[in-house]
C-alpha cells in the first residue's frame, strides 16, 4: 500500500464540531478488511452521536455509517472479498452471535453489538476498518455518492416500511434522505405515498411529488384521504399522536429513528380500534442484502448533495438547519 496515514474527522467534545486527525493507517485483524472510503454519507444518527443524544459515547470517535470504497488489505482469516472489490459498511459493525437475539436471527437486537461511527470509528475518514462479515458487496453498483445513503436511510427506510405492513395508502413524516428513497420503493410497489414535511418546505414538498407522491403537505395538514399507515422518520415525538389520528382503525404507525423528542400524551382513543405505535432498531444483514436487490429492480434514484470531506462541519450544520433537500455525501 502506498498510504502510510490517513485523514479523519473526529468528533471530540459533544456537541464541538469535527477536528481533522492525521493517523498511521491502521492494520487490519484477521478477520477485517481495511476500506479506502470513496464517499460516506451524512446521516441524522451521526447528530446524534456528535450531540451526546445517544448513550456511552466514546470519544474521540469517527463518525459515519453509510459508507461505500473499496478494499485495500485483508485479515487473514478473510476469504470471501479481495483487493479492490467495492463494498458498503452500515451501521452494524458485529454482533456476539451467541446471545438470545442472535440465536433466534435478530441480530438488529443483540445485546452486545458494535456499530460503525458511534463504538468503532466510522467513514468520516479517507479508510476504515471493518468486520469483513459485515460488510456488503456492492458489485452493481458503480457510483459511491449515490450508493452510500441506502446504506442507512435506504436501510432502516425498508425496514420501517416492512414494519409498516402492505397498506396502500402510505404517510411519511420528515421528507428527508430515509423517505425520499422509500416513497420511490412505495411507488413501485404500487402505493400512494403522501409527504409530510416542514411548514413551508417547497422544496422537500416538490421533491417529493417529483417522486411520484400523491400529495405533499405541512404535518398540520390533512392528507386527502386517512392513512394506513404512517412512517416518522423526524426526531419528533410530538408527531406521533398527528399520525395515530390520521391512520385508520387497525393502521400503524412506525418510527424509525434512533432518537426522538420526548412523545407527548394523547387520549386513549386516538389509539383505540387496534391502531398501533411500533419502533424498529438498527438493521440486520438480511435486510442489507434484500433492500440492495429490491432498490436495483425499483429503480431507486438518490438525491445528494456532495461535499468535501473537509467541509463535513458544514455538511452537519446544512443537515440539522434543514437546509438540505436528499442525503449530504463527503467525499475524501
């Protein structure tokens, strides 16, 4: 290899912006590979980390879990990649294998996980180092800034939607990376998406109907007709109960996010008629290779805004104001 160091950005301090860390490159263990990152997108976890919001963060730490490059150096023990092939890492870093949740294929679940970008570092980075058993093979597909955000929008997105059942008429909340890409998958499968967003976020709302949703509004506002079933994928907890009264009696409502605001209380009968509230947590790996093959055949089109990886402040910041319409994607 040619590279002695790498370049990463580092979050430090919670809630300081990154700082650029020069590094040896690392080596990797048996069984890892080591990835030169060609692009990684931004996520709104990676918030959450940088802001202390999820618990035990070991810091320093390198952000970022939606990570496409490809492999520089293998383990040892590693059999099954080799030199050069493209891969994606997600989210899920490695599972204990032994524990109930493992044993009964919830690995999503384990009790002693590691995930990428919030217990090992991540792809805010030029390289990373990964389990080689975790990571994905991206062979079909040839462009890293429009792959990177499936890796975890896409991802937790087809979950979230699994968990929401075959309604037909769809509500998704916060109309951001995760949904832009499901309301396409929703379209395919012949569903009516309708878009909830910002008050006064045109552009999320235009997006949105350019992607095939049947209506796209305010999340005060009423959609034409009641729900099935509605995906929250903002922070919000305050969107919770909106969504209960606008499913219908046996609908759902799923949230998809890692961390939300606190959910204020409702009466009992905006949940009355079977209605259900329901979480998903993390990803397996047979959600990995599933929604890869599912968004090839959909067609899935991905809308991103490339920065720099110097400018991943910037990124973070574009993020959390709401100033971005798709996925932010760094590219060292």
């Amino acid at each position: 290899m040619a590279d002695l160091s790498m370049t990463a950005m580092v979050s430090t301090r919670t809630g300081a912006p990154l700082e650029r860390v020069e590094r040896p490159l690392p080596k990797p263990g048996a069984g890892d590979v080591l990835v030169r990152v060609e692009a990684c997108a931004v996520c709104r976890t990676d918030l959450h980390v940088i802001d202390g919001e999820l618990p035990d963060v070991k810091r320093p730490i390198v952000p970022g879990h939606e990570i496409v490059g490809r492999i520089e150096a293998l383990g040892a023990e590693v059999k099954d990649f080799q030199a050069g092939q493209r891969v994606g890492i997600p989210w899920l870093g490695h599972t204990c294998g032994y524990c109930a949740y493992c044993r009964e294929d919830r690995e999503n679940l384990c009790d002693d996980p590691e995930f990428t970008g919030y217990t090992r570092d991540g792809g805010f980075a030029t390289h990373v180092v990964a389990h080689a058993d975790f990571v994905l093979d991206l062979g079909d597909y040839s462009d890293p800034v429009a792959t990177a955000p499936l890796l975890c929008a896409g991802l937790i997105g087809w979950r979230s939607l699994v968990a929401a059942g075959n309604g037909k008429a769809v509500g998704l909340f916060g109309f951001g990376a995760a949904a832009h890409i499901i309301a396409q998958v929703c379209r395919w499968q012949g569903r009516r998406v309708h878009a909830f967003t910002r008050a006064g976020d045109k552009a999320a709302q235009d997006l949105a109907r350019s992607l095939g949703a049947v209506w796209a509004g305010a999340a005060t506002d009423t959609p034409p007709e009641p729900l099935d079933c509605a995906i929250i994928f903002a922070p919000a907890g305050e969107l919770i109960p909106r969504a209960l009264k606008l499913v219908k009696k046996g609908g759902r409502v799923v949230c998809g996010g890692i961390h939300m605001s606190d959910i204020p209380s409702f009466p009992y009968r905006d949940l009355w008629e079977e209605r259900e509230i329901v979480s998903v947590a993390n990803l397996t790996r047979k959600d990995g290779h599933a929604f890869l093959s599912i968004a090839k055949e959909a067609g899935v089109k991905v809308h991103t805004t490339p920065y720099p990886l110097a400018a991943v402040n910037d990124a973070i910041a574009d993020l959390r104001s709401g100033r971005l319409v798709g996925a932010a994607v760094l590219v060292p």
